[in-house]
C-alpha cells in the first residue's frame, strides 16, 4: 500500500492553514463611515491620513496612494524622470509587473543575476550591467527580504543612478534598522488580495524627496498641481489615486501588521531551523544586517540529488497531496512570452534604434532558482501555530523517506 498521498495514500494534514485576509468589525466600520461621508474619492480623509501612517510607518516622510502596486512602481518611475530607451537594471527572478512599470514609461528592463542564498538582485552582477544608458537600479526585497541595500547604495552613488525600491512583499522590512521603500530615492508597495496588509487592490510610492514627491504626487491626480486650481495640468499625469474606501480598510490593516510580522518571523525561525536539518532542503539565508523580514513568502531550495532525483515539479505536487499548500515560484522574467514578443515589434525597434531581444539572456542563478530549486510557502501558513510548521516539516520528511514510489 502506498503511503504517500499522491499515490493514494492518506495525506498527512486535512486542516487548512489560517485563512486570508483577516478583518473584522473594524474593517467593517471603517467602510460604513467613508460609505456615509459621502466623500468616497478625492478630497477625503481617509487616503492622507493613510499616506501619513503608512510613509511613517516605513521611515518615510512622503506617501503617495495608489490603485496598486504596478501604478506605484510607474509613478515612481515617472517621477524619476525614467524615459525612452533608459536602462533599468532588476533581476529577473520577480513578478512580472517590475519590468511591464518599466516599459510602461518607455524604459528598458536590463535583467541581473541574483544571489544564490538570498535570490536578491546581485551587487556585483548589478555593476558589471551598469553602461552609458543606464538610470537607475530596481532592486526587489523578495518575499519581504530586503536587497543588499548597501550595495545598491555603492553603485548608485559612484553612477550617479536613482534607486527605485520593489518593496511590493516589505511591509515593515528593514535593511539595517531602516524600514525599506525610502532607503533609495523611491520606494512602491502592493496592498493586492495576497498580500501582507491589504485592500483587494492598491498601492503606494514612499519617498524622503520633497521634490519626487510632488511629481508622484502630481502624476496620480492627473498632472495637477498641489494647491493649484482644479483645470490646471502641468504634466500629461493619469488618474491611479487610492479611493477613500481602499485607505480606510488598510488604515485597519496597518493595526495588525506589527504583531502578525512578529508572529510570522517566530514560526519562520522555527521552520528553517527544522527544515535546515533535513539534507535537501535549505532555507533562503537571512542577512545579518535585515533587521526585519516581512515573510510574504517562505524559500526554501529544494536539491533533487537528496530526494532519489525527484524533480521540484513532482516534488511540489506531492507537498500538496499532503496537504502543505506551495508554488514554484516565478519563471525567468526574460523568458516570458511578453518579454520575447518585444523582438517583433517593429515600432519599439524604431524607437530604440535598435532590437529589444531578450533572447540571448541567461541568467544561471535565476534559472536554477526557478526550474530547480525554489519552492515558496505563503505568508498566511506563517499566521499559524508551532504545530502548522510541524506539519511542514513532518510532510516533507514523509516525502524523502517514501520517494521510491513517486520514482518508479
Ligand atoms: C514584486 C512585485 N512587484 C510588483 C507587484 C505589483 O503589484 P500589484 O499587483 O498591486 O499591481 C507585485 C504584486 O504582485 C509584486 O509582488
């Protein structure tokens, strides 16, 4: 009789993990007030209120509210002055709106390698793509993980560059002390449905630069000016403002973070170091100088070689038969369809002067990350008890000790 689930076997946990997102009366409150306002969009309360929490909250000293994170992360771009043909070196090993904010304004993706125990942007591999054209550097803080922001810091400064930070899953992280989004000149936040804090959808930029803030700030209200009259639009802007709907539900939200970050880094202490006895599995390194991670997702590489040759694929179907929700992860951005549709397209050629061929890119680190080793847990599983990771744990080790029967 075959023990393990996927083989039909009973599997090792049939209790669903904590479920997101969580609210209660607050939040529903908190709607009813803004619904009886009557000031549901521009020109509430609720959105400066969480612009001023919310850039606190990260170190921040400027806030702009947005509809979700790829409008922020356009924003901050845009008000980096980033244009057509300008570089903007990222890794590749992120969601796929990192480089779309980019191209959005015209600029171009440059994809770097990434660090094998940490899966953040490399600052070593992040230099040597450095070039004439290049504008600024997109670190991603992975899964809630800062990037070596000191290193980001080195290369910016000697190449005069704008660091714009990913910090789309770093909701209270910190490199050093120092909450991410505003360590570099701007900084973009994700409140979408999945997410550690959130509204369904929306966004924010961060920013310490009086000066880029009144571009953000300009750019999301169509261009207007601060204390301007309504028809005057400096800027061809857009409209991605926060309704007040949105702002009163995270400004909920926020009240719940610090201790729901304290409760995932505690059970994420306590799984890596069970997880890192068992030969094959290895947790994501923590920096010493990442004061606080965020833990939207747990990573953990997976070697074959210690589980009879079973591929990550296989391996992460059977992890769910036995009940332990998890994902594989990203693909390599630059060998997403959209990304290699770009060589055909005539008019971007025309535009840059030359093919936008992602073709030839190859990025080792990245790819053994996302077709060998990476296996993500998600940040609500984190939200359970001491007993949830042991299931984690216990389903894996069921795995290797039966893995004979997923071989043959
Ligand atoms: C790393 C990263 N960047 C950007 C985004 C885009 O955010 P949104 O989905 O709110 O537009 C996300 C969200 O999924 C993300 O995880």
């Amino acid at each position: 009789m075959s023990k393990l689930a996927m083989k039909g076997g009973e599997p090792l946990r049939r209790k669903p993990f904590p479920k997101w997102p969580i609210f209660d009366d607050r939040e529903l409150d908190a709607i009813g007030k803004v619904l009886h306002s009557g000031v549901w969009g521009i020109g509430g309360e609720e959105k400066k209120e969480f612009e001023e929490k919310f850039a606190a909250y990260q170190d921040a000293k400027y806030g702009v509210a947005v509809t979700n994170g790829t409008a922020a992360l356009e924003t901050a771009l845009r008000a980096a002055g980033i244009s057509t043909g300008d570089e903007v070196i990222m890794p590749a090993y992120t969601f796929m709106a990192t480089a779309t904010a980019v191209l959005h304004v015209a600029g171009l993706p440059v994809f770097a390698d990434i660090e094998p125990d940490t899966y953040t942007l490399d600052p070593e591999k992040v230099e040597a793509a450095v070039t004439g054209k290049t504008k600024a550097v997109l670190p991603v803080h992975l899964g809630g993980c800062p990037a070596d922001m000191d290193g980001m810091g080195r290369i910016a400064r000697r190449n005069d560059l704008f660091i714009i930070e990913d910090a789309c899953q770093a909701w209270g992280a910190e490199w050093r002390k120092r909450r991410v989004g505003a360590i570099g000149d701007l900084g973009a936040f994700s409140f979408q449905s999945s997410k550690n804090i959130t509204s369904g959808e929306g966004g924010i930029v961060v920013t310490n630069d009086r000066s880029l803030y009144e571009l953000c700030w300009s750019y999301h209200n169509c261009g207007r000016v601060m204390e301007g009259p309504w028809y005057r639009h400096d800027l061809p802007g857009t409209n991605c403002r926060m309704t007040e709907f949105q702002a009163a539900i995270l400004l909920v939200q926020l009240t719940r973070l610090e201790e729901q970050t304290k409760r995932r880094n505690r059970n994420a202490r306590y799984l890596s170091e069970k997880l890192s006895k068992i030969e094959g599995v290895d947790p994501l390194k923590r920096d010493s100088r990442v004061t606080n991670h965020a833990y939207h997702l747990f990573i953990f590489r997976y070697d074959a070689e210690e589980f009879a040759g079973l591929p990550k694929n296989t391996f992460i179907e059977a992890l769910r038969a036995e009940g332990i929700p998890c994902s594989p992860g990203y693909v390599p951005l630059y060998k997403e369809q959209f990304m290699l549709n770009l060589a055909e397209d005539r008019f971007l050629s025309e535009k840059y002067g030359k093919k936008v061929d992602y073709s030839h890119v190859k990025l080792p680190v990245t790819e053994k990350a996302c077709y060998e080793e990476a296996v993500w847990l998600f940040q609500n599983m984190l939200l359970g008890t001491t007993e949830d990771m042991d299931d984690v744990v216990s389903a894996i080790c069921k795995i290797k000790k039966n893995v004979e029967e997923l071989i043959s």
